[in-house]
C-alpha cells in the first residue's frame, strides 16, 4: 500500500488540535506500517517537525515550495499534482479537507461538523472581521466539496460521527470514528524532585485545581463563591492559556486573589501540573474530542467536566459530568471532589484505566483500517467494515 499524507501542519509553527493530532498520527502511522510507502507532504514555511535522518526507509518526505501566505492556499489544490507523481494508492487529509488526485482514494479526518454547517451559522459565532469571514468561509466550500468526494471520513468521536452525518447526509457507514489520546508525554510522574522543580521555576504553589482559561471559565468564577469557606482560603485554580490575554472571567479571578494564569506553558510543564493539580475542571461548550480531560486521567488529576460535545463519551464513568453552564452543581462537584478523599481516589483509578482506552498505537492500527476500508471493501461489506474498525 503506498500511503500519502498531508502533513502540512508539521512544518507551519502551528498549535491547536489539528496539530496535536498530526503529531501524534504521524510517528504512530510509520511504526506501524512497516509494509507500506509512507509519503508526508510538508512545505518549507517552518523548519519540518519530524527528524528527517531517523526515518526509515519506507517514508519519504516531500517538501514543497512556500513564499507566502497565497502559497498555502495554493497547494489546497495543488497538492494533488505532487501526489500524482508517487503514483499513491491511498491520500489522507487531516486537516478537515484535501483533494485527491484523479484514481487515487480520499480518506479525510474531519475533526467535527463546524465547517458543514450551513454559512451562515459559522459566520454567527465568529468575530465579523473581513479576513476572519473570508477565511471561515473558505473553509466552509473546501471541506464541503472534500467531504462529497471522500471515500472514508474519520472522525474522533461518536458524538462528532453523529452530528457529521445529520449535517452532511453522509452514509453512516462512511464516517468511522477514530478516538485517540495524548501523547506519552502526559503520564504519573513519581519523581517529586522533578514537581518541585517545576513548581519553583513556573512559580506555582498546590494545592490547586487546573484548568483550561479557554473552555468556560465563567461558569467557574460563578462557582467559586459558592464553595465552602476553608476551601477557598486552601485552593486556587491554575488556569493555563494559549492565548496571552485570557478571558475577562479568569482576569478577575486572579485579581481577586482566587487563581493564577500560566500563558503558553510547555507540554512537559503541563504533564507535571496534571499530576500536582488535586483535580481538573474542563467545563466545556463544545469539543469535536476533548483531549484535556485524557491528559488529566493519564497523570492522575480527576476529572470534573461538562455534559456538552463528545466529553461525557470521553470521560465516561471515570469523572463528574456536570451541565456546562450550572455553577451550583460545579460548586458541589468541587466540594464533594476536594473533601472526599475516598471518592477522589476512586476517580483517579477510575481515570487511568479509561485513559488507557485512547493509548497510542491503536488510534495508527485503526487509521491503517479506514485506509483497507477506502481501497476496496465490496460494497455489501463496507457497514461491516466500518463496525469493525471502531
């Protein structure tokens, strides 16, 4: 099987999902598909994440020219020329939408149903800035005509399969969710000179609860009143950020004494405060996956999370789900957490054995599926496939 992969965001600088998937697909793929030629297409806009000189000889590496922002755009359709010339049998594209060359298959990850819905819908929930409305509406025509042409859609969730396929009209059979997990990065870390290294350099001082600044934080600043008196005086909540101006909600709270911002912090930092942090809040509106909360079980913080998106799929019986928006039962999901040290433990338990339902290398080995699922399952076979792979 000769096996192309857009993997474009491996040499863009770039953050967020999308990237952590990729980064986390990629190695986990050229492991396990010793038998397969393994194209990556990257670009020259930042330096290629990969270490070029260790990959093995099965994969290569194909780094296309980048001038400028237009250079981007430009090999959306471009793309396809360059895998025509390695003569591929399968092209994946995970990053929402890709076009493939003509007798080549299609197999798209499209992370959740956010560029399929109708326009106007995406364009209500965006800041109306011109470049911010030309962009979304881009990806809305791309990843629609993408997903019309697909053989195999991934997804990463059951949630996100649902809504894909009430949205688009998709057979059910032809979306197939992949769940994966973080990387190796986040798990129990036992060297407490390692965790008093990183609490003296970040400036951080437990207990405290973590969270991310980003997902619902205000529902957090209404429950934080609420709790009892000696825990407020005991605890703080630990926001990490990945923008340098965090919401007004958690602004306050710091002012106010309640918690603390770490903007931007490493990911080998972040494992180490899952494991110091006496839980996590991730009261999210919206997740496609939501892989917070498994970094979190995988270091041993307990979870307490919304019922929103695909988070109670993820979370399962291993944390409190909670309405997003309900800061009363946040306040007695937090109290009940911090006060009942048997229920605490009895999560955490709970929450390394569901994590490890996401551990690499499954996600590969499914995603290795999908691809037999799009080359040639018979038509009567593909809902049997597909039931197969998840």
């Amino acid at each position: 099987m000769r096996i192309g992969v857009d993997a474009r965001y491996l040499s863009h600088g770039l953050v967020g999902g999308v990237h952590t998937y990729l980064t986390l697909l990629a190695p986990a793929l050229i492991a396990r598909a010793r038998d397969a030629e393994i194209f990556l297409y990257a670009d020259a806009k930042a330096p290629f994440e990969l270490d070029l000189a260790t990959l093995p000889a099965n994969v290569t590496v194909r780094l296309l020219p980048y001038r400028n922002a237009l250079s981007a755009l430009k090999l959306d359709w471009t793309l396809r020329d360059a895998m025509a010339q390695d003569h591929l049998d399968v092209a994946h594209f995970p990053a929402n939408f890709g076009f493939a060359p003509r007798g080549v298959r299609s197999v798209i990850t499209l992370h959740d149903a956010i560029n399929i819905l109708p326009l106007w819908e995406i364009l209500a929930g965006h800041e109306k800035r011109p470049q911010t409305m030309a962009m979304m509406t881009y990806l809305h025509v791309v990843s629609t005509l993408a997903l019309r042409r697909a053989d195999a859609v991934i997804t990463v969730s059951e949630y996100s399969k649902r809504e894909i396929v009430r949205r688009s009209g998709l057979p059910a059979d032809r979306v197939i969710p992949v769940l994966y997990g973080p990387s190796s990065l986040f798990h129990r870390i036992e060297d407490r000179a390692r965790l008093d290294e990183v609490c003296a350099r970040l400036a951080v001082r437990p207990p405290f609860l973590l969270a991310d600044a980003i997902k619902n934080p205000a529902v957090i600043a209404r429950a934080w009143p609420q709790l009892p008196d000696e825990l407020r005086a005991k605890y703080k909540v630990l926001f990490f950020s990945r923008r340098i101006e965090p919401p007004a909600a958690v602004q306050e709270m710091v002012t106010a004494g309640h918690a603390q911002v770490l903007i931007r912090p490493e990911r080998t930092d972040l494992a180490a405060l899952y494991n110091l942090a006496d839980g996590f809040l991730f009261p999210s509106l919206y997740e496609g996956l939501g892989l917070p909360p498994i970094e979190a079980m995988k270091c041993g913080a307990p979870v307490i999370a919304s019922d929103r998106g695909s988070v109670p799929e993820v979370v399962g019986d291993a944390g409190i789900v909670i309405d997003a928006v309900d800061d009363e039962a946040l306040a007695t999901a937090i109290t009940r957490l911090l006060q009942d040290y048997t229920f605490h433990r009895e999560l955490q338990m709970r929450g390394f054995v569901r994590a490890e339902e996401f551990s690499w290398p499954k996600p590969a080995d499914r995603t290795l599926e999908v691809y037999r699922y799009a080359l040639g399952a018979p038509a009567g076979d593909r809902a049997k496939t597909a039931r197969a792979i998840t």
